[in-house]
C-alpha cells in the first residue's frame, strides 16, 4: 500500500520526520511558512547525529488550499496554533485520512476531535533532541524515535502501513497504548520544558546541580503518582529513574519551550501544564510542585519583554 504523506508545520519535528520518509522515497507533501521560498530554491537540509541529508525537490506549499488529499497527515505546529486547523487539514482530508498529531501535552486529540468528529486520530509521541533555526535546516542532535498512540484510528491495516513506512525510513517506531503514552511523555516534559524557561538553562545543568536533579526528579514523580489517579497503568518511580539517565547522557539541550520563550513566542503552557494539572486534580491528586511551575511560566509568559 502506497500512502501519500502530507506535513502541517514543517518545523524541528515535522521536517525531520517528514524528511526521513521524503529520503526513502514516500510522497511527501509539505506546507512552509517563513521558509517556502528558501526551501522552494535551495531545498530541505536536515542535520542529523544519524547521518546528515538534502531533499533537492521539495513538495512544498505555502497553503494546504494547494496541496493533494493525503492518506496521512503529520502534524507538528505547536499546540498553540491548532485554532488554525479547521481551516488547515479540511483540504487534505479524504474519508480514510488518518492524522497523526506529532504534539505535546494531555488532552489534545480531544480537542481536535471535537473540531472534526469522524476524523481518525493517532496520538506522535517523539523522543527527540532537534531545532530548526534558521530557513531550511533541521539540527537534530540525538534519538530520535517515535511512539503512535492509537486515540480513534478505526483502519488498523493503515495504521500498521505507517508503522511499516516509518521502520523502512530509518525511524524506530512502536505502537503504545494512547493514555499510557501521553502521560510517559508528560514525565519528561512537565519539569524539563517549565524549569529551563524558569531558571534559564539547559537540560544538562538542571541535572548536574544536586538541588535541582532532586527537584527534576519530585517533578516527575508528581506526573507518575497524577497518572495512576488517572487510571494509568506500567508507570511508576522507576520510569522517572530511566528519563533521568536518559536525560544524563543526551546531548545539553534546550526544549521547545525554552526555544518558543527565547525567541519571543507563546508558550505551550497550556496542554503542557494546565490541561494535565486540571485531569489531575478532577481525579483526586494535586501536583503542587508543578502548579507552582505552571504559575512562573505564566507570569514569565505575561510579563516578557517583546522584542
């Protein structure tokens, strides 16, 4: 089975995934924004610890009004942009199109699926250290791998085909258990992405202080106590044990959050913090520490100086 791939927000992630399925021969189909006519002259270059490439012909579009109905749909804008997909995917849609939202926080494939009721949805959970910052360049710097969390795909044949697509593009891809998978992912996010704004570092100094590597780690435990309230199973102390040393032997880095606040744009505080903190405390648990965090990112977010 042939797929069409179409990707919304051609950024850190969406160029790097959507690049490795280009370099295997996919159709890939992209949509730009600041960078169209640069990558329409010069192309896409991703920058990879795995082994770097250059897509010379790229599919791109500044709008999705001009890009084909596509079999999947990758999404990596941020979530702070998804009033916008009503107006977005509606072109790329055809009756079996499954979107997979390659996005962080909880509650976000709700949301969408409001918007679009009969849309087949597929949770992207990608551990991954990669930037873009500047026109048509990707730096990704380690890992790498991805996890699909099925929200409301119906059409497991085509589920197990990008799963297929992914492993031939040289990614390293499993299929997880929706709810389990968000809220692993919200282990890592919830204090590395707040505490590198808050305190403003990088991932390698939060750990390398004895303070804050035993803050970090109180962090990630309020996430794993607030997900087993929320009836999440396989998770406990020891995963935030494996994040910590996965953590350890990364590269220093700098999350999307500390990106979007260093270059003067909106935080995704929001799916990241409120969201979780709201699904935690309605289900009996309150992670104190991290309502804590979530309230300095919002006085950072309100009081940062505009450039």
């Amino acid at each position: 089975m042939n797929m069409t791939y179409g990707v919304i927000g051609t950024g850190a992630i969406g160029g790097y995934y959507g690049g490795k399925l280009a370099k295997s021969g996919k159709e890939v189909h992209f949509l730009f924004h600041r960078d169209y006519e640069y990558v329409k002259e010069h192309g896409l270059q991703v920058d990879s610890c795995d082994g770097s490439f250059h897509i010379d012909q790229v599919n791109a579009y500044q709008t999705t009004k001009d890009m084909p109905q596509c079999d999947v749909v990758l999404v990596g804008l941020k979530t702070t942009n998804n009033h916008l997909l009503p107006e977005l995917l509606t072109p790329l849609l055809h009756p079996q199109t499954i979107v997979v939202l390659i996005q962080n926080g909880i509650g976000v494939e709700k949301d969408v699926q409001q918007m679009f009721p009969h849309l087949q949805l597929v949770a992207g959970l990608a551990f991954i250290c990669s930037a873009k910052t500047e026109p048509g360049r990707v730096n990704h710097q380690c890992y790498g791998n991805i996890n699909l969390g099925n929200y409301s795909c119906r059409d497991e044949e085509r589920l197990n085909q990008i799963i297929a697509d992914f492993t031939c593009a040289g990614i390293q891809v499993h299929e997880v258990e929706y709810h389990e998978a968000r809220w692993k992912k919200a282990v890592w996010n919830m204090p590395f992405n707040g505490m590198t704004v808050a305190l403003n570092t990088q991932t390698d100094k939060l750990l390398g202080i004895a303070s804050t590597r035993q803050l970090i780690r109180e962090q990630m435990l309020e996430v794993i106590e607030a997900a087993q309230y929320c009836g999440v199973k396989n998770l406990d102390a020891s995963f935030a044990d494996k994040m910590i040393h996965n953590t350890d032997v990364m590269v220093p880095y700098s999350p999307s959050m500390k990106l979007d606040y260093d270059l003067h744009r909106p935080m995704e505080i929001y799916y990241l913090y409120t969201r979780p903190l709201q699904e935690a405390r309605e289900a009996g648990f309150r992670m104190s520490k991290l309502e804590m965090l979530e309230a300095e990112l919002n006085f950072l977010e309100q009081n940062q100086t505009k450039p």
